[in-house]
C-alpha cells in the first residue's frame, strides 16, 4: 500500500524529511519541504480517495512524528523549536496539547507506551511524559 498510495502522492515536496504510518489504518504522515519553507502534511489514502491536510502548530522544523499505537487518529510531533505536540487528525489547525517543552531543539520522539511518550533532542535530556 505505501508503495502505490503514500509514496507516489508526494509530488509536491521538494525533499521529505519523515515518514510514519499507521498500522492499524495504513495512512501516512509525510514531513518534507516546499518551495515557500517548511511545511508538513499528513497524507492519506481513504477509501482510494487522497485525503491531503497540512497541520499547523509548529513554528520551526518538524523533526519527528509518530503515530499513536493505540488511536487511528492521534499522533505526535517534535519540531526544532523545543515542542513536542500531540494531534487529532481529524482537528489539522490546531493540536490537542503540548506533551513537553524542551530547552533546545526536539530531534526524536516515540510512543513508550499507549499514554506516555518520550522525546529528546539537542538539550541532551530525555522527556518521558503521561499524556
């Protein structure tokens, strides 16, 4: 399914910096760049149908993202500007809460368990937070 659906949809990034997918849904979520600067979409095949969303909330780079393992609609973000945020997809301008704050730059996040995730990054610091 990537091969057919999420990696051919990307035409309009200029370089792709991450992917994840879901496992239970099998939707996408790309970051990448466009020629007007830093953007991120979360891209999806639904029903042979592309769903194509940009999610707003990160004010540098996105660096990571993760989809939940226990919800087909929730994931989390890490951006270089320090923000950890989590998001439902099904609300794309604006996300759920900001899981942690962190001194520097957020360069890897994951999901520890189904209510905590963990983040860390260019402070040398990892953040384990209950969400």
């Amino acid at each position: 399914m990537m091969g057919g659906h999420c990696c051919g949809i990307l035409g309009a990034l200029n370089l792709i910096l991450m992917l994840s997918v879901n496992k239970k849904t099998k939707y996408c979520v790309v970051i990448g760049t466009v020629k007007t600067g830093k953007q991120w979409y979360q891209r999806r095949v639904r029903g042979g149908t592309i769903v194509h969303t940009t999610l707003i909330g990160h004010d540098l780079w996105v660096s990571c993202v993760k989809w939940s393992p226990s919800s087909e609609v929730e994931l989390i973000s890490g951006s270089y500007d320090g923000r950890t945020l989590l998001w439902d997809i099904r609300s794309p301008k604006s996300y759920l809460n900001v899981i942690s704050k962190q001194e520097d730059k957020v360069l890897c996040c994951d999901w520890n368990s189904k209510n905590r995730v963990a983040s860390g990054g260019a402070d040398s610091k990892l953040h384990l937070t209950n969400i």
